[in-house]
C-alpha cells in the first residue's frame, strides 16, 4: 500500500493506471475510520475486482464546517486509519495537506442548487458547497471509475450523484447500505464523542424510525402530526435535543405529506455538543 500527499504524485499514478485499462474503486473519507468505512471499501473492490485499485482519500475538509463546529478537534487517527487500509487490501492512501487542496488565493466553488436545501442544509448553510467542491477536487486528483458513498449521509449522496450526472463527471457512484452497531446506532467518527450514558441514549435515532415505520405501516399520517408525535418521544430523553426530523421523497428530496410507505424520513439529535444524524425508508 502506498500513502500519497501530492496531487500531482496521486494524478500521476492514476493516469498511469488509466492507459493499463486498470479500474480505480474511491472511498473519500475524513479518516477516523470505522467498520462502516471499510463496507465501503468492500464495495469499492468489488466493484472493480482483484486487477483494480482501491483508493481512500483521508482529509479532512475545512470549508465543510461553519465556524462554530468541530473542524479543530475532528478525530484523527491516521496510524489506526494506515493500518487498517492495509488489512482491507487498500491500494493507496490519500491524505493531501490543505495547502494542496485550497491554493492561498483560492476562488472556485462547487454548488449544487436543488437538493442541497432544507435537511442538513437548514441548520448548516454552507455545509455542501464544501462537500460537493471537495468532492469535485478529489475526483481530479483520483479520476476514479466509481466512487462509494454511505447511505447513512443520504442528502450528500443524493448531491453528489446529482453533480457527477449534471457535470459529467465520467465515473460512477455507488450508495453502500448504512453500517450498523448491533442495538441499531448508525456508525460515525463522532460517536466517539459520546459520554457512556450518551452513547446508550443514541440509540433513540434508530428507534424513531423504527417507530415512524410501524406507523406509517398502519396509515397514512399527516407529516406534522407525525413529525410532532415522534418529536415527543425524543423530548422524553432529557440528554437529546432534536434538530430536525423531515419526511421526504427519496429521489428529490421534497417534503411529503400525507408520510406513507416508500418515503424517506431523517433526522438529526443533539446529545450534549455531539450532533449525530440518521435516515431511512419508511
């Protein structure tokens, strides 16, 4: 396995590949790697077999976090994350500096102006232009074939698959099933910043939508009614704060009302400064 830190070395390497007719599988990550990174990762080299490459890049993306939020204290493990890689049959390791991913003068955006509203977006504004110009970048730098993407992110999938498609992008993106703790609590690098009692109230994410599915299942409902009744139960945990709860169609990511079957419902929850996210179909 090799770790690479220049663009130009990464570029290199990949147009290399390229003119083999080798495949190049891409896992972007912000390190701090967890089982549910390393579904991804299965899915990347499955998708482009023994004779492919695996690329992960670990880089963690200041322009997709407001002034107020965690960019300075993000975990970073890179040691673990190296070893790790290499366990799973990673091929390269990415791991750029900001200095080479934002030039000093740096102008450029990516955005994408339809389904980066409402959801995340409400409550962290800029949040996806970083992702989605990030992205772009690293798209550059690997020119992979396919990229893999986790599905418990749904709204950056569903923007980033919308950028490949409007951009033309020649590559294409594939949305790994959310990886799982056994009593249901959607893997993600800030859980690590829960207390013990906290992370044994997380659980609540999953049981909402545990809930909203057995509802919907028996009728229709209203979207606020349903909204507010699930917003009860999450109130009852003193250590949770709800940001948003949203019922929506999966494939343009408007708001639907009356819920029924086949609608996407996500919702993110504060515990303490920790802010952790979850979705699924109903």
């Amino acid at each position: 396995m090799r770790v690479l830190s220049s663009i130009a070395a990464m570029q290199r390497l990949a147009l290399r590949w390229k003119t083999r007719r080798v495949q190049i599988g891409f896992v972007p990550t912000m390190g701090c790697l967890h089982a549910g990174h390393l579904s991804l990762v299965r899915e990347a080299r499955r998708r482009v077999a023994a004779r492919g490459k695996v690329v992960v890049s670990i880089y963690v993306n200041p322009t997709q976090f407001a002034p107020n939020e965690d960019f300075s204290k993000y975990p970073r493990t890179f040691a673990a994350d190296r070893k790790l890689c290499r366990d799973a049959g990673v091929d390269v390791i990415f791991t750029p500096s900001d200095r080479e991913m934002y030039l000093p003068n740096h102008s450029t955006f990516v955005v994408e102006e339809r389904l980066a509203r409402g959801l995340e977006a409400a409550t962290r504004p800029t949040h996806f232009r970083g992702v989605t110009t990030i992205v772009a970048k690293l798209f550059h730098c690997v020119l992979p074939d396919v990229a893999v993407f986790g599905a418990k992110d749904f709204q950056q999938a569903a923007i980033i698959q919308r950028m490949v498609r409007d951009l033309n992008f020649p590559l294409q993106i594939a949305v790994a099933p959310t990886w799982r703790e056994a009593d249901g609590l959607a893997l993600s690098s800030r859980n690590r910043y829960l207390s013990p009692a906290q992370r044994t109230k997380a659980t609540l994410l999953a049981l909402a939508i545990a809930q909203a599915r057995k509802l919907v299942a028996l009728k229709l409902w209203p979207a606020a009614r349903l909204k507010q009744k699930l917003a009860r139960e999450i109130a009852r945990e003193p250590a949770a704060r709800l940001d948003y709860l949203e019922f929506f169609d999966p494939d343009t990511l408007e708001k639907v009302s009356p819920v029924k079957p086949g609608a996407q419902m996500a919702l993110a929850v504060f515990f303490g400064k920790t802010r952790l996210i979850d979705n699924g179909r109903l």
